[in-house]
C-alpha cells in the first residue's frame, strides 16, 4: 500500500465518501447481494447502522485530495448470540483507490481489529466466485474455501455462479 493512505474507524461525516465507493459497487451488480437499485438511505443502514459493525475508511493523505475516502470496510458478529464469537465482513475499494494495494490494507486492518476485539474467527458468507481478485486476496490472507453454493449468485452478464463461504481463524 502507498504510504499516502491511512484506514481509521469511520465517522458519519464519512458518509459521502463511503457511498462514492460503494455505489459503483452496489449498481455493478457483479460482487454484492445488494439490489442493484439500492437506495442510498437503505445502504447507508446496512452499512454503518448494522447491529453491531465497526466500519473503517481508508483516506488519502495527500495534501491535494486529504481525507478522501477510497475504500471502505464493515465488520460485525457473523450470527448473534452464541455465534457472536465469529465475525463477518464486507469490503469495497472504491475506483480511485483501485490497484494501491488497499484491498489487502483494509483486509489486514479488519482482521487485526476483528481480533482485537475479542472475535475467534472470521466468516465470509458470500464470495462471489468470479470475483476471482478477492478470492485469491482472501486466501492469501489464509482463508480457506469450505464450501461453495452452487448458482447463488445471479451474476448480471455470466448468469448463475456460486457464491464461497470462505473461513479463516483469528
């Protein structure tokens, strides 16, 4: 990652940034089960008031574009209750910060925190499989593939593909 990034705990001013990086994402189709037409009322909700998530950004500080937000990730108990100890997460870089290296930033800050904060493990439930840059991003950073669910996801222009559960422990 370039050294003109720094991911920190987002902040409600944060909010348009965030939705600037999420929405290309979200409209695409290609990666989240979000509806494509989402609102941004209904996703900022599912994004930073979901119970129990801790959000992060990660900001350029560059004196040109300081505190534009360039990507954006969520952490939160995969299950309640009893599952609580297993954290689940979502990510997004948004288009000025593709190919710095961000994905894997936010992807190690996550989990660093996630286990900071006292989760055991962490759970992806839905990784589309033809998303093949996050795929191998997250088995670098030693998840597994424990099962994939055939036709899941319906993909906007390669119809139905599978969606990984992907694992890993903290």
């Amino acid at each position: 990652m370039t050294t003109d990034v720094e991911i920190r705990e987002a902040t409600r001013d944060d909010w348009p940034g965030i939705w600037r990086a999420l929405e290309p994402a979200f409209r695409a189709g290609e990666t989240y089960t979000y509806p494509r037409d989402i609102t941004e009322d209904d996703a900022h909700r599912a994004w930073l008031e979901a119970p129990g998530a801790r959000v992060l950004v990660a900001v350029s500080t560059t004196p040109d574009d300081r505190a534009t937000v360039l990507g954006t990730a969520k952490y939160l108990p995969n299950q309640p209750g009893a599952g609580s100890h297993v954290a689940n997460a979502s990510f997004v870089v948004g288009p000025d910060g593709a190919g710095r290296g961000l994905g894997r930033a936010l992807g190690e800050a996550v989990l660093d925190a996630a286990r900071a904060d006292g989760y055991r493990a962490m759970q992806f439930n839905a990784v589309v499989e033809t998303n093949e840059r996050a795929v191998r991003l997250w088995l670098s950073l030693g998840f597994e593939v424990l099962a994939t669910v055939p036709e899941a996801f319906a993909h906007p222009t390669r119809g139905l593909v599978g969606l990984h559960v992907m694992y890993r422990r903290l």
